[in-house]
C-alpha cells in the first residue's frame, strides 16, 4: 500500500512539473544565438556591461530612427525599455541612452546584412593609447587619431546589458518584431495593458578596477571556490626557420625577427571575427614561413649564418599583452625558455601589421597599396629590406618615417627594451589613419574583404594547386583577396630568403593563393575546415563548429583555440613529416625541436617535427608580486567572471489583471480572519467535549 501511495505522489508531482515547463514554455520565448556585452578591468577602471542579478526586464520599443529612442528617453508612458536596434543606428543613439539611463533597461542590438554601416568600431580612436612609445602623438582627444571611426565604446562603464543576434539569427528579431507590433505599437497608451517585453540576464561578479577584483578573488578562496576575475592572457606562438636550443655563444645567428597578431576584440562573448584587424596579417605571416621553410629545408641550416624568428603574439588588442610579455622575458634573458634571445641577437624586426582594411577599396585593382612605418630611422636593413621585397612581388610599397607608429607590437619592444637602433618596419596598408571602418568590432568579418571560398581539392599529401594554375584555369582572378594575399606573402619570402643566404632566390616560387583560400576558410568561417583537420591531434575529436572561433585573448587558465589553431599550422605546413607512429612519435626527442602527432591530410596520422612552440602571454603585471596596478607599466586587464547568459522575450500581464489579483487577495485575507476569530470565539461549541467519558472525545460535527 505505501508503494501504491508512493507511485501516485510522484506521479502527480511529476505531472505538475510537466504543466509547470510547458506552462513555461508558453510564457517566455528564449533568444537563441545572442552575445552578451560582458566587464572587463583594468588598472584603475571597469568597463563593459552587467545586469541585476535577476536580469533586466524592460518593454520592447524597435528603435527604427533616432527619433524612436529620443522616445524612451523623454517621452515614453511606461517603462523601463529595452531598444532593439540595427547595427546601422547603434553609433547614433547608443550615447544619448547612455548618457539618460534612467528608462533604459537595456538593449538589444542586431545585425542585417541589407542595411549594414559604412563604419562600426566600438574601439577607441587611439587603441592601447597609454601603452605607446615614447615619440606617440595619437590622443582620443586630440586631432591626431589612428580609429577615425571609433566610438571608444569598448572602454566605456556601460550602465544597462547590450546583448547582439547576429544576422544568421534573424528570425529571432522577427519573433520579437512580431510581438511587437501585436502589442506595443499604441505609444501612447501603454499603461494597464499587456506589453511585448525581453529579459538580459549578464550578471557580472566584478567590479571596481582589476587590483579590486583580484583581491576579492583572493579572499573568497578562503570561504568559497568562486573566483570574480581572472586576468585575461593566453600564449604566444613562435617558430625559426633553424633551431636555436643547439647554438652556442660563438655561433649563434642572428636573426630577423618577424611577427603578427593572432587576436581580436569586439563588446560581445565570443564574438570577435577579427578579419582585417588581424586575420590577413596572420594568415600573411603563415603562408610566408610555409613558403620559406620550402625554399630552404631546416637540412641546410649549418650553410647560412642568418636566421629568422616568427612570433605571433596574442592578446595585443588590452595594451599588448603578448608582445609586452615576450619583451619583458627578453630583458631578463628567459625568452624563449631554450636558448634566449637577446636585444643584439635581432638585427631586424619586421611586424606585418594591420592588412586587409583596404582590399575592398582596390577590389577592382590587381594590387593594393602597402605601407612601410619605420619610425624616425630609414636604416640600410630596411631600404634594402624594402627594395627587394617591391622588385621581387612587384608590389608598392611605401615607407613612412614618422615616431607616431600606428598600433603594433614595436610599442612594447621601444618602451620595454628602450629599442632606438633596432631598425623595425611595420608594413600595414594604411596610412595616417586605419583604411578598416569595422576594426576591433563584431562586423570585422569576411566580407568586408570581399572574400568567397572557393571549396578546391587539396592533394593527399597537401598539395595546393599553384597560383599560376588558379589564373590560368580560371579558378581564381588575381584582383581576388586570396591572389593579392599569396603575392605578399611571396614578396616576403623571397625577401627574407635573401637574408638568410645573401643571395636572391633562383627558381620560381609559389606561395599558393590555394593555401590562403583553405586559411581564410578556417579563420573566418569555420574551424571544420580541411586544413584544421590535418593539423588537429590525431587522438583528438575535431571541432565541427558552423562559424569562425573567437579571436578573444580570453583568460588566462587555459589556451585559445586560434592560438592552438596558428601553432598546430605552422607545424603542420613547415615541419618535416616523419614516417614515425604515434608511439614512437610520442618518445621523440632532439634539442630544439618538438614532435607532434597529427590527423595529416589523409587523416590517418603524421608525425611532424618541428621547432614551432607556445610560450605565455600574460602580462608582467600578474607575475611580479610588488606591482602597483596603477602605474601603467603593463597591461591590467582582468575579466569578470559570470554564470550564464541568457535572453527571452515575452507579454506582460496588463495592469487590470494585476489589480484583479490584488483585491481578490485582500478580500480572501479579510474573509480568512473572520471566520479564524468566529472560530475562535465559537471553539468551546465546536470543539466540546464529555468530561465524564474515560477516553474524552471530540464531539462530531456534521458540517
């Protein structure tokens, strides 16, 4: 019998849970694929957004012109609100609600690719401002600005959650559009009546400056396992053309020194496609290392005396994390950890910066204009390094000689190191001010290069078809941006070729626009891509993710995937393939290289050696026990910590049915508290009993 009374409880119980979820179901309507604008910190300030812990709740009102939000802020009959705008209004109305929050629950922004601005960067219009050299006249508030079209947005304590629907999402702002019109169209009669309404939840646990935050999280580890910050940071990755760890003080060679980025930025969680602010620059700078490594085979490194170091640094967009870190071990001689580096070791440094903003201004052209900034100092390394690399590309390249270097990693090497006779070039396609309008943003993506894929075999042994072979069969034209691409990074080969051997390059060479048409697939589109999965571990399930991972630095617990995806492609595309399996791969060992086991391009395992490595990208700041975050020597940027982030749409109930609740309770309070004081008052009536009886008993009433 209590087994029978046991099913029937939870039976019923689990009944009730069923109604309750689809009763929830029926009342709200989840906003699938949105990005939440999350906080940030740094030495002194927070920035970024956060709700209430509950989440924002706030009526939707489409925000179709300025006028709809100048609305909510001065005119409006209710409240609070949520905007919901394009990303073609965002930049004219985000400010004035900024600036008048009071009726502001919140914003939802979204993307359409049919109404799309000519700008949109949410950076400042000086990045990493308070990290330039000396020699900088860049000010955000001065007439010298390198981001013409930055709002500064990103640096800026935003008081209400931004959530973003990207354009594939665009059924979403349908559904919500659509409650709209049902509901809230009447402007003027807002009040007692059922409202279209949405809730952000993106509450952050961080707040105040990074050294706040830090602090906090220190002490709660005493009383709780919850963290509220963690410093943002992830790993560098670095690659020569010759091993270094075998070298000694007498034949060590020198080296030119060339690098990239590898990350991006925007407002949102893991939303930062980073196509022209650093996708070309790291695309360029890997099939340029692929090139060379087949020019000369690591073989022949005891024939020439020159050497050449690639570094891709991350975390650049928070005052160069990556960059600042690598300069700061080189001054205390522990970069990289096997053989250092020192300062006299790098005759040249050669940072391929900031491609790809102009290449829809020169669609129609075969070529686009590069720049070389070179700072006050047009030294014999960098004429020579400059002419050869326009004769042998047959590309124009101009060099500018100013100490006001656009954003790049030479800041931290001049303020680290005290770098003034290193010659360093910085080769952009820019000139005073960025050629990209969509730089450190959400629309930072593939089309703003007017790039297409082109889905082409790869050989079994990854083989891309040549160039001249894309032109001549019509595979490719060479105004493409994957032509243009391969060109330069051809240029910098045979360039750098020459300062390895002394010599120019006799044969022909073939930096495959193939190859940077697989790239740009995997960066911009989507990791399952054929290139990926070749350089993926063997042991490993690939990522089968349908869009482009985040160029976010991230934080630093654990590695990015672009950063592994950049490390594992070196290696696979400039390593030597060994016929070795994965047992005996894996207890490979010779100094200054290391043994990688991957998918291959038959995906049946290759072990590839290689002098490719990861070194840490966190800044000094967060190693030296004694650093005053106030100083502004290193990056102090720290991320909040949050749990989930999540948005729905649904109506609220209007005002009558709410006051309907309200006197219904009232009178059932008041009929409940008299009949409890006739009850007792009555009990010795109702409740008597026969004092005679041996076993007195209730006497039964018939109710």
């Amino acid at each position: 019998m209590n087994f029978y009374y046991a099913f029937i409880v939870c039976v019923t119980y689990l009944t009730q849970v069923s109604q309750c979820e689809r009763l929830h179901g029926q009342i709200y309507s989840s906003i699938e694929g949105s990005a939440a604008c999350f906080r940030r910190l740094n030495g002194t300030h927070q920035m970024g957004c956060s709700s209430s812990d509950g989440g924002a709740v706030g009526i939707v009102q489409m925000i179709k012109d300025v006028e709809d939000a100048q609305w909510i802020i001065k005119n409006s009959t209710s409240g609070p609100y949520i905007a919901v705008v394009s990303t073609s209004l965002f930049q004219s109305v985000i400010n004035m609600l900024i600036d008048d929050p009071s009726n502001v629950a919140g914003v939802l922004l979204y993307d359409n690719a049919t109404m799309r601005p000519s700008s949109f960067s949410q950076e400042s219009k000086c990045p990493n401002e308070y990290s330039a050299a000396p020699g900088s006249t860049c000010s955000s508030s001065g007439d010298t600005v390198w981001n013409t079209k930055g709002t500064g947005l990103l640096r800026k304590d935003i008081p209400f959650p931004i959530f973003f629907v990207p354009d594939s999402k665009a059924d979403e702002i349908d559904k919500i559009e659509k409650c709209y019109n049902r509901y809230n169209l009447d402007k003027n009669n807002q009040v007692g009546v059922p409202l279209c309404s949405v809730q952000l939840h993106s509450f952050m646990y961080a707040a105040v400056n990074s050294a706040v935050c830090l602090r906090r999280s220190a002490s709660s580890a005493f009383l709780t396992p919850t963290k509220v910050c963690d410093p943002l940071g992830d790993y560098n990755v670095y690659y020569s053309l010759f091993p270094r760890a075998q070298e000694n003080e007498t034949d060590r060679k020198p080296v030119t020194f060339v690098t990239a980025r590898i990350d991006s930025a925007s407002l949102f969680d893991g939303v930062a496609p980073g196509t022209a602010s650093s996708v070309v620059g790291m695309v360029t700078l890997i099939s340029t290392a692929a090139t060379l490594s087949k020019m000369i085979p690591v073989a022949d490194e005891k024939l020439y005396a020159n050497n050449i170091l690639w570094t891709l640094f991350n975390g650049e967009s928070f005052d160069y994390i990556g960059s600042q870190r690598v300069a700061y071990d080189i001054s205390r001689g522990s970069w990289p950890p096997v053989n250092p580096l020192s300062l006299s070791d790098i005759k040249l440094h050669v940072e391929i910066g900031q491609l790809g903003g102009s290449l829809d201004l020169f669609k129609d052209n075969v070529t686009w204009p590069l720049y070389a900034f070179t700072g006050n100092m047009l030294a014999e390394e960098i004429i020579e390094f400059l002419n050869d690399m326009t004769q042998t590309g047959n590309l124009t390249v101009s060099p500018i000689l100013t100490s006001n270097l656009p954003p790049s990693s030479l800041h931290s090497f001049k303020r680290i190191l005290n770098v003034t006779d290193m010659p360093e070039l910085l080769l952009v396609d820019h000139r005073e001010t960025f050629a990209n309008m969509y730089y450190e943003s959400a629309l930072d993506m593939s089309d703003t290069i007017d790039y297409v894929y082109h889905n082409l075999t790869v050989g079994t042994n990854g083989e891309f078809i040549p160039t001249s072979d894309l032109l001549s069969k019509g595979n490719m034209t060479d105004k493409e941006p994957q032509v243009k691409i391969s060109r330069v990074a051809n240029a910098l080969a045979q360039t750098l070729y020459k300062r390895v051997t002394g010599i120019p390059f006799v044969g022909v060479v073939d930096t495959s626009a193939h190859m940077v048409d697989e790239m740009l697939q995997c960066f911009l589109q989507t990791p399952s891509c054929r290139l990926l999965r070749a350089a993926d571990f063997m042991s490993a399930d690939h990522n089968t993710a349908d869009r482009p991972a985040s160029l976010y630095v991230g934080v630093a617990t654990w590695a990015s995937t672009p950063a592994v995806y950049a490390g594992h492609l070196l290696a696979l595309l400039t390593g030597v393939h060994l016929g070795s399996n994965k047992t005996v791969c894996d207890e490979l060992s010779e100094p200054g290289f290391s043994y990688y086991y991957l998918r291959g391009w038959n995906n049946t395992g290759v072990c590839v050696q290689t002098t490719m490595n990861f070194s840490q990208a966190v800044s000094p700041a967060f190693i030296k026990s004694d650093y005053d975050f106030t100083s502004n020597e290193f990056s102090t940027w720290t991320e909040s910590v949050w749990q989930t982030m999540w948005a729905r749409v649904f109506v609220t109930a209007g005002g009558s049915g709410a006051k309907l609740a309200g006197v219904t309770g009232a009178l059932a309070t008041i009929i409940a508290a008299f009949i409890t004081y006739w009850l007792s008052v009555n009990s010795a009536v109702i409740f008597a009993t026969s004092l005679d009886a041996p076993n007195p008993i209730l006497r039964t009433v018939n109710c």
